[in-house]
C-alpha cells in the first residue's frame, strides 16, 4: 500500500513536465509583462509552491488512508514489517465443550464471529487455512483460500463435533501446512497461526508433555502462534456417564433392567437432578437423584420389551450449559428366541446342556436348543443359529474347521465344552492355527486326576460377574477331578473368566473377528470319566451341580453378545457388520442423528460382505437401512466419550511462552479482536485528504484567472 | 450609408494592397459624409460654389442669395487649407498581431493612415506623411495634389522595419520640421520611454500643432488572454519570458492600465486629443467617433 505514496511525485512529476511543456507567443507589450513579472514573480513562486504542496500532501495521505490498516496490523501481531502477505492458519477447537453457552451463545459461535472478523479485517492478498481441531484434525482449507468470502463461508459451516481435542496431532498438522505454505507460496511472507480454544483442561494438558512443547518451539520459529480464548469459569456441567443394558442377553416380555450413570463434573451439588427414560421416543420412567461436587450416581430402571426387534433407547438429564452430554443412548435389539446348535461328540453328551439352555418350560422358551452329531457341522447352515456349543467332540476335519471359523468371523457365538473323546492334536491342529483360529487356547495336557475347584478371579468377567455375592449358588463348590490345561495363544486378547485353584484356567473367552468364543477346560456330562482309575472317576460334577444352568445361560449371553456389541459404539468410532451370503447388490444406507443419510457400499469377504461407516461425527441413534432383498433396519447407538464434559481449563501459566495470549481476557464475553488501533487515524487522513480538495480547488481558483 | 461589413477589419483583411483596402473605406465612409470637418480651419475666401445637398448651411452665402435667390458657398484658398502630417510609427512592436487579431496594428494603422489620407486630398487639403521606428525612415512634404495620393500611399505601404522605437527624440525633430502650422495625427502604439514620449508630444502642442494621438493597440494586449505556460518572446530588443498567464493577467493589466491612463493624462494635459484604436474594431467607428470629437472641439 505504501507503494501508493510514489502517487505524490505525480503533481511534481507534472510542475516539472509542464515547465517543459509550453507554447511560445511574440510579444510586443513586453515591457509590461516584466514589470507585472518583477512585482509579482515572488508572489507567484509562493503561490506555486503552496498549490504544489497540497497536491501532494492529498496523494500522500491518501496513500497513508490506504496502507493505514496493514500498519497498524502488522506490529500488533508481530509480523514482519516488510509488506507481503500473511498466510493466517486458523485452527479452531470442535471439541464438544465448545458446545457450551453463556448468555445464550456458544463459545463456538464467539470463536466464529472472532476468526470471520479476523478474516474481514484481513488485506488482500493475504491467506488463510482453516483446520477444525477434534479427536482427528480436520483440515478443512489446506491449500491457503486467497478468497475471503469462501473462507468466511466456510467458517459460517463449522459446527461442534461430538468428541474431543488431541492438541498434539493438530500442532503437527499445523506444522506441516506451514511448512508446505511456506515452499509453495512464497509471497506469503509471514505466517500467524491463529488458535480459537476454550482452553479446556482435557484437550490442552497434552500441552505440557515435551513431545508438544518441542513442536510449539519448532512452529513458533516459522510463524507467530496467538490464543483467541473463548472459554469462561463455567463449570457447572452434568453428564449421562454410562448407559447399559444389564441384563446381557434381553428377552421379549421379560424385566430388562438398563442402567444409568450420572456424574456431576461441577463443584456444586445438585439436590435433584432429573433423568428420564425414553423408549422408541417415548418417556417411560423419570427419576430424581442427588448429585454431591464431582459425584456420581447410578439408577436402575427396570423395563419390559413388549415388542420383538430393534429399540432405541435415551437416558435424559435436564437442561444445563452443556448439552451434549446429557444425552445417552442405547441400541437394544430384543430377540423372541435364540437358536443354539449343541453338537455332540458322542449320544446323550448334550443333554445336560440343553437342560441347562432351557430350564423352564414354558410356551415361548427363550432359547431353542438342537441337538445334533459332528456331521451337522458341514450339513447344517450354521448362519441360522446364534450359538453353537461344542460338547466333547473328538476331532475335526479342516472342512469342519473353516466352516465354524467362518461362523464365528461373522459374529457367531462358540461354546467349546472339553471331554474324554477330544484329541489333543486335532484340535491343535486345526482350530489353533495362524490362519484360521477358532479356539483362545492350546489344549496342553490333561490334567492329572484330583480334586479341583474354581477360582472366581474376583468375578470380573461377565461370565461370573453374576455369581458375585452369590456364594452359595454352588460356582465354588463345584467339584472338579479332570480338565484340560489350556494356554492362552493371545494373552493380550484372551480373558480368563475362571480358574482352578491349582492356578489353571478353567474358562477362557476371546472375541474373534465379530463372533465369541468360550472354552471350557472341563466337560459339559458325567459321561465324561477317567477310566484309569478304578472306580472311574468323572471328569466333573458341574452338569448336575446348581450353578451349572447360570453358567452355561451367562455364556449364552457372553457368546451371542458378538452380534449386538458393535451396536454401541462411541463417536469417531466406525460402523460396521457382515452381511452373510449377500451380494454387493444390496442396498444399504445409513440415516444419521443429524438428519443426513448415505449410501454405504459393500465390501466382498469371502462369500459374504461386510460394510464400513466411518463418518460417526455425532452422537445419538444411527439407523442401517438395508434395501430388497433383505428389507431391514439395525440401530446402532453412538455416544459422546464423557472425558470432554469437564469443563475445567488449563492453567494460562502451564502455556508455552512461545503462545501468544495477549487477546485473553478472564470473562470470553468481552473478548474481541483488538481494534483500539488507530481505525480513527484513518479516518482522519481521508478527511485531511477532503479538507485538502477544498482548499486546493478554492485556492487554485483564487490564484488563477478566476480571481482576475 | 456605410455598410457595417465595408468597415469590418475582418473584411479589409481579405483585400490585397493598401490602396483597395483605403478605396474601400473611403468609399464606405463617404457615402454618408455630409461635410468636411478641416473646413473652417482656413480664413481667405476663395470663389462660391453652387449649394449641393449634404452642405454646411453655416456656408451659404446668404447675401447670393438675397441678391440671385440660389443658394452658393463661399469657398475658400486650398493652401491656406489644413496640412495634414500623418505620423507612422512602423517599429518592431507595431507588426505584432494578437492571435484575435485580423491585423497586425501596422496593418490597422496603415489602412488608417491611408483613409486619412485619402479623405484629406479629396477635401483639397495637404497631407504629409513621416515613417519612423528610432529614426525617420521616410518624410514626405504634404501637398495636396490629387497626384500625392498615389506616391503617400505607396510609402505607407511599405512593411515595418523591425527596429526599435524611440518616440521622444522623433518627436521633437518632427516638431522642429513641421514648420507649417497643422494637424498632427499620430498613429503609433507608443511603447517607448512614456516620460519621453509625453515631452515630444508636448513640443508639438508648443509648436501650436493640433495633435491627435491615436493609440493602436492589438486585442490581446488589452485583454491578456493566454492560458497555460506561455514562452514570449519579446519585441523590439525584449529578452524571452516563461509565464503562467494565468497567475500574471491581473498583475499586467495593471500594469497596462497605468501606461494607458498615463498617456491619457499626458495628453489631456497638454491639451492633445487621445483616441485608443483597437484592431478588432470596425474602422467606421474608429473614423467616426474620432471625427465627431473633432466636430465638437472645432466649434
């Protein structure tokens, strides 16, 4: 702009020029033209030099009004002086606590209407980069928009994602747009990296690892770094923490009890915090609780499904500034039956077992066991049923043991009850091996005959969870003269839900692909005996013993949970399932809490066809549509990670120097970029500029001929 | 009646050579011309001559009358008639010819001087005639043969020297030459040493010599109406001068207009008639608001 100020040599440029420029006359008066010359050449010459002067003083000011802004620009932020353009990357937290509101605006909407006036009062020329900081940054300009209107647009768009902050992968982002701007674009010549934050504790603390403050340090050597603080003191923030079914296995017309954790992140009690229960959208059950500073509280509400299929579930807390998180959701899938396979190594094997599945009788049974021989395995559509067992089966084919690997990829449940017929080796061999693995464990040995019993292992797993506090239903009791030792193959994917007091596990649980597998080290019927000792010894009691049937109907719900587990899922997390005997042909969409649906396209695996949803940006129900033939719907339930819902902010002093605050203020509500610049000086050249004109037209008016 | 459009120094300018362009005038101005104002000037009674209409009725001779009843004037001796000296100045600054200007003042003057001249003869009176610039270029004797025209013409003509004027000291020789009483008319646009200049005319006016000034002046002179930086280039001597009109009009005006107002008063003084000739102006009115001045001072 001050390449501008070269305009005021023009009038000088034109006296000069002009001098030059003349027309030549004769002249036979001439001794009254010098006489008129000689007493008023003096006068002439001031008059001359005054009108020069203002000319150029009004170009020169003009030129001033014109490169007035970038001046007082410039050393406020601390860039260079030298002209050139600013690349301004604008990196704006989405985190979910930029949700909340204080005197009806967000501070999202505060760190928008700051970045656009950041952009309004840029010069042309200028930059800008905008990248949203979430989970994962979002780098929404990355090559740097000359347009200010696309940027503002843009800007305009941005809205809260429903996760947090990783402070860490952004800077590095930053750090590598800066580095690419400053290879590619060469006139812009000095770089501000502009960060709109509520400074939240959760997203910032990654500030003080040095892995971070060495990137700041690297960062603040190409550009100056500025906080725009949008935060405030609010902390008063309550959260749906948890919301579970816990009843793992839920039944048509049964008493479902779900479970709803509350936590006040606040340092305030609440007297009654509200919640309510929303089934398919309707309020079934509301409940107060007292929440101390910083508590938490879990209320049971217990529910009956009347209708088979799939139901959206909502926990509700009232009102407060952050609403995000005081919305939890649930997708539960409510089953008329279950269809479990009980293969059977040898006659009778199963019998316990199917007992055990279906213990009452009744007319609408939950489960409905079939019993078959190892040949079902190949002959039967294993697809049609939601668990097998396995009961003292002697060996496998590899037929046999792709089929049942196939089965479990899916989401299939798997049950492996141990007996006197299982062949080590067979075993070994075709359900352990690297490509197709079926089983957690390697059958090691048989253990030698003695008396053993069970080890709850403090009742972590689901499997024995039920049996907590429950000691004489009989699990410790249970006698035991005969298992197998199994070695966990994974030891960072395989839990052990039970052992032996000899130190041996006695059940032992992975999930594999979608499905779940469940082995147990000892047999599933007194059939199985140790003839080596005489009177033959049992291998166990636990078929007749009374914790038998909840074991075995806590295993069910372990092994079918494959196929509803991937049902909830937090933000950021994908989508996904397997379609069994589907073509790419099927259709599939999914509908978004926001309103939005997209096709999802399928991916062929082996003969079935899995699908992928990645784009799970905000929380609440998600609805799987799948087209003809199939013709059905699955909800899937997303919820926000409660890490974000404390509101409390990073200490200012724990910021690297290298971070510009100068913009922060303790209420954000006053926050505004600084403008006390001279704006007003500005005008105040363009009005000496008008002033100027006046003078110069009245004034070349009375010294020309007008005045004479 | 003179035609406006015979007078019009516009018109004069498309004619060739002095003696059309005096024919031209004389012939415009004398269709209207009742009466001669040189009569009068002369005392000794010459023979009557038969009443024409457009005579002086101051002229009758009334006693003819009474005695024959028809009207005669009583004329009087051509020699004791009006000697009329024409004094041209044709200096450097007299060929300058504004840019509004149909004519060069020298042109302007020299068709005045011719119709002068030429009105004079055919009145039977003398005219003489003296060209200067610093020096006299050119005298003539006045007579006033009808034959003179040809030869006063023909030196009238004649184009301008490109010398400097020196005023003062022509007009004090000139006023020792003319011997003969009679009408002093000078053409010139007196740019010279005023002081001096106003000295000479004085010594006319001393020698009882009836002066008449007429004081040519181009348009532009009086006006000043350049616009944007002007280079002029002096006459008569002067050095270039770089201006901007603009800024100098009032000043030079001024100047001008203490010159101009100089001369009139010098003249007035002396008792001199001043008549400002402007070369844009019609000749009939230059002639005729002259002569009636005249008119009114002879009676």
């Amino acid at each position: 702009m001050l390449f501008w100020g070269l305009a005021a040599l023009v009038p000088i440029v034109i006296h000069l020029w002009n001098r030059r420029r003349y027309r030549e006359v004769s002249w036979a008066a001439m001794e009254y033209l010098l006489a008129a010359l000689r007493r008023n050449s003096r006068r002439i010459l001031v008059e001359q030099w005054v009108l020069l002067a203002i000319r150029t003083l009004i170009l020169l000011l003009f030129a001033l009004a014109l490169a007035q802004p970038l001046l007082a620009w410039l050393p406020s932020l601390g860039g260079s002086l030298g002209g050139g353009q600013t690349h301004w990357v604008m990196v704006v937290d989405v985190s979910y606590s930029m949700a909340t509101t204080r005197d009806g605006k967000t501070r999202m909407e505060r760190a928008k209407e700051l970045a656009s006036q950041l952009v309004q009062q840029g010069v042309q020329g200028d930059g800008y980069t905008l990248i949203a900081l979430g989970d994962t940054p979002e780098v929404i300009i990355r090559t740097p928009a000359f347009d200010p209107k696309d940027v503002l647009e843009e800007i305009d768009a941005l809205r809260v994602r429903h996760g947090g902050a990783r402070l860490a992968t952004g800077i590095a982002e930053v750090e590598a747009i800066v580095s690419a701007a400053r290879e590619k674009q060469k006139r812009l010549t000095s770089t501000q990296v502009c960060i709109f934050s509520d400074l939240g504790r959760n997203s910032w603390e990654e500030v003080t690892s040095d892995d971070v403050r060495a990137r700041i340090g690297r960062l603040a050597e190409k550009a100056s770094l500025r906080l725009f603080d949008v935060g405030d003191n609010q902390r008063q923030n309550m959260a749906v923490t948890r919301l579970d079914v816990r009843d793992s296995l839920v039944a048509l017309s049964r008493e479902t009890t779900l479970e709803v954790e509350l936590q006040n992140f606040g340092n305030e009690p609440v007297p009654a915090a509200s919640v309510e229960l929303l089934v398919d959208g309707r309020r079934t059950h509301t409940k107060d609780v007292e929440l101390r500073p910083g508590g938490k509280a879990t209320l049971a509400f217990s529910h009956r499904f009347d209708v088979p299929g799939e139901h959206r579930v909502e926990a509700r807390l009232a009102a407060d500034i952050l609403d995000v998180d005081n919305h939890r959701y649930a997708s539960v899938p409510v089953r008329e039956s279950l269809a479990a396979l009980c293969i059977q190594g040898a006659p009778g094997e199963a019998k316990y077992l199917a007992i055990a599945l279906q213990p009452t009788r009744t007319d609408q049974p939950l489960v409905q066991p079939v019993i078959a021989p190892e040949s079902a395995l190949v002959e039967r559509d294993l697809s049609q049923f939601d668990v097998v067992f396995l009961v003292n089966v002697g060996r496998f084919s590899r037929d046999e043991a792709a089929v049942l690997a196939r089965y479990v990829r899916q989401g299939g449940g798997l049950v492996v009850f141990l007996g006197d017929q299982v062949q080590l080796e067979s075993y070994n061999e075709h359900l352990t091996g690297d490509q197709e693995r079926v089983l957690p464990v390697r059958l090691e040995s048989l253990a030698p005959t003695g008396e053993y019993s069970f080890n709850p292992l403090d009742y972590r797993h689901p499997i024995v969870a039920a049996f907590a506090g429950h000691e004489r239903a009989g699990l410790l009791t249970t006698p035991v003269w005969r298992y197998i030792k199994l070695k966990p193959l994974d030891a960072a994917r395989t839990r052990i839900a039970l052992g032996f007091d000899t130190g041996d596990p006695a059940i032992v649980t992975e999930a594999l692909g979608r499905g779940r597998v469940v082995v147990v080290a000892t047999a599933a019927s007194p059939k199985s005996v140790d003839n080596t000792t005489i009177p033959p010894t049992p291998w166990t009691a636990l078929p007749t013993w009374p914790s038998f049937p909840p074991l075995v109907q806590e295993m069910l719900a372990y092994a079918t949970s494959g196929r509803t587990a991937e049902r909830n899922v937090l933000v950021g997390d994908p989508l996904s399932g397997v379609l069994q005997n589907a073509t790419l042909a099927q259709a599939l969409e999914i509908a978004s809490p926001n309103g939005r649906t997209e096709r999802v396209s399928l991916e062929p695996e082996g003969e079935d066809a899995t699908w992928n949803f990645g784009s799970t940006t905000a929380s609440g129900i998600y609805e799987a549509r799948f087209g003809p033939p199939r013709e059905m719907a699955q909800l899937y339930a997303v919820n926000v990670n409660t890490r974000e819902s404390d509101l409390e902010r990073l200490d200012v002093d724990l910021l690297p120097s290298q971070i510009s605050t100068d913009a922060l203020t303790q209420e954000a509500a006053t926050t505004t970029i600084p403008t006390g610049r001279p704006t007003e000086l500005f005008r105040w050249f363009l009005g000496s500029v008008l002033l100027l004109l006046v003078a110069e037209t009245i004034l070349a008016w009375r010294f020309g001929s007008g005045a004479r | 009646m003179p035609t406006p459009k015979s007078l019009d120094p516009r018109t004069l300018a498309k004619l060739q050579g002095l003696m059309l362009r005096a024919r031209h005038i004389v012939e415009g101005y004398v269709a209207g011309l009742h009466r001669s104002p040189y009569h009068g000037f002369s005392i000794e009674f010459a023979e009557h001559r038969e009443y024409a209409p457009g005579d002086d009725l101051r002229f009758v001779d009334w006693r003819v009358y009474g005695r024959t009843d028809k009207f005669y004037l009583k004329q009087y001796e051509d020699e004791t008639n009006l000697i009329l000296y024409l004094v041209l100045d044709v200096s450097e600054s007299m060929q300058y010819q504004g840019p509004d200007a149909p004519l060069s003042k020298l042109e302007y003057a020299q068709c005045v001087a011719a119709a002068f001249a030429w009105l004079t003869l055919l009145q039977q009176d003398a005219v003489g005639l003296v060209t200067f610039d610093h020096q006299i270029r050119s005298l003539i004797k006045p007579s006033s043969s009808p034959a003179h025209l040809q030869q006063l013409l023909g030196v009238i003509e004649q184009p301008g020297t490109g010398q400097k004027t020196a005023t003062g000291p022509i007009f004090h020789e000139l006023a020792e030459r003319f011997t003969k009483r009679g009408v002093v008319l000078i053409l010139s646009d007196l740019f010279d040493n005023t002081a001096a200049m106003l000295a000479g005319l004085k010594h006319f006016h001393h020698r009882r010599h009836d002066v008449i000034v007429m004081h040519t002046l181009d348009p532009a002179e009086l006006d000043f109406p350049f616009r944007g930086p002007t280079m002029f280039k002096g006459l008569e001597e002067y050095p270039e001068v770089l201006a901007d009109p603009d800024a100098l009009r009032k000043a030079y005006l001024r100047e001008f207009a203490a010159f101009q107002n100089t001369v009139k008063r010098g003249c007035r003084q002396h008792n001199l008639d001043y008549q400002q000739l402007r070369t844009d102006q019609d000749l009939d009115v230059t002639l005729a608001s002259y002569l009636a001045t005249r008119m009114s001072r002879v009676k």
